[in-house]
C-alpha cells in the first residue's frame, strides 16, 4: 500500500478548513455579542438534532430496535447515565435478537 501526496494533503488541507471555520465561529462571537435568541437557539439545538438522527436510524429498523431503545430511554431517564444507556441498549438488542425477535 502506497501513500499518495496528493491524498495526504487533501486531508491536511480539510482538516485546516475545519479547524478555522469552528476557531473562526468562536472567534466572530467573542467579537460581537449574540442576540438572546440566538444564545437560546444554540443551547438547545443538539437535542433536537440528535433526536432528529435517532428518528431517523430507528425509522428504518424493525420493531426489536424500537423495544431496544425504549429500554435505552428508561434507563437514561432513571439513572441518567449514558454509559450504563448505551450498555444496556446493547445488551437489551443482544438479548432481543438471542432470543428470536
């Protein structure tokens, strides 16, 4: 396997367009104050976008997946703890498929 330059600066130049895009957007708001509304919009945008992506993936499995991450949401609501959600969702889609579902 060979390293192609041009690949390899293709990369290097994404990941510095990266870079001063999110550096440049923390940049421009130190600089000028944010509206309220925009703060608000910002805060609580990842929730909605992220419930948005999980719609969606689970738009497109079966009913197993569905169980799986109702069991997900009731241990995050109850113990709030995204590692122990992520374990359990795991083991409870394992489970699901062991046992025929």
């Amino acid at each position: 396997m060979t390293l192609r330059w041009d690949v390899v600066a293709s990369i290097l130049a994404m990941g510095i367009v990266t870079y001063f895009c999110r550096a440049g957007g923390y940049a421009l708001w130190r600089a000028v104050r944010m509206p309220p509304f925009v703060q608000a919009l910002i805060r609580n945008l990842p929730a909605p976008l992220f419930a948005a992506y999980v719609a969606l993936a689970l738009a497109r499995q079966d009913l197993t997946a569905g169980a799986a991450s109702v069991v997900v949401v009731i241990v995050q609501w109850r113990f709030a703890n995204l590692g122990l959600s992520i374990l359990v969702g795991v083991a409870a889609m394992a489970g699901l498929r062991w046992a025929g579902f």
